[in-house]
C-alpha cells in the first residue's frame, strides 16, 4: 500500500501520527507526511486505520 499526504488537506492535527508513528510524522510546517513507502505489511492495520481517522481525508491511497 501507498499513501499520501494531500498537503492543501492536512490541518496538522497529529491523529494519523498518534495512531500510526512508524508511518506518519510531521514535516518541517508541522503537516504530516508519510515516511514509510510503500507501507510494510505489519504496518497496515494501524495506517488505515489512522487514514479512516483522519478529520479532513488528507490521507490518500496512491
């Protein structure tokens, strides 16, 4: 799986980062960012999980 940070999206809230710290961090403008690409397997759960969480649906399946 690949995902993507739609930055005109993103408010910066950290949900994604709070739920899934092995794939999302926060950039330099304090937006998130996806640092793991692809996603590795054992990583899924909690990346979809954290892009259903989402409040604005910034986090995008490539």
């Amino acid at each position: 799986m690949k995902l993507k940070v739609n930055k005109n999206k993103c408010i910066g809230c950290g949900q994604c980062v709070s739920i899934c710290e092995d794939v999302f961090n926060f950039d330099d403008d304090n937006l998130a960012e996806v640092i793991e690409t692809p996603v590795k397997e054992e990583h899924y759960e909690d990346a979809n999980m954290a892009k259903e969480s989402c409040p604005t649906g910034a986090i995008e399946e490539e």
